[in-house]
C-alpha cells in the first residue's frame, strides 16, 4: 500500500489528482493514471515510478502491480 501511495503522490504533481473525480481506472488487471502521460513526468521521476511498479503504457501511466493480485 505503501508503494502505491508514494506513486500517487509523484503522480498528483503533474495532474492534481485529488481535483479528478475520477483519477484512476483498471482495466484488463491494469491501473490506468487519467490524465497524466509518461513523456511529461521528469527523468527522476519516471525512474521511481518504474521501481514501484509504473510504466508507459498506451493509456499514458500505468501498472500491472496494482491493477490485479
């Protein structure tokens, strides 16, 4: 859980993600970040993204980590 909130954390930096009524959405056991694309996150940040489990994904940033058990 800990993990999970430190990645929202990173992530609410570029989208304000407690202004998104709908922030986040899993589909297909994959956590999908609205509104936010990898392109526009700083080197440093997509480097701790992707040790908490975060990548690239079509739908901008996502996970598989945390998108199913």
């Amino acid at each position: 859980m800990n993990d999970l909130i430190k990645a929202l954390t990173i992530l609410a930096k570029y989208n304000g993600l407690g202004e998104d009524k709908y922030p986040t959405h899993c589909e297909h056991d994959e956590l999908i970040v609205n509104g936010v694309q990898w392109s526009e996150l700083s080197v440093e940040d997509q480097v701790a993204l992707d040790k908490l489990g975060f990548h690239d994904g079509d739908c901008g940033v996502t996970s598989f980590r945390f998108g199913s058990n």
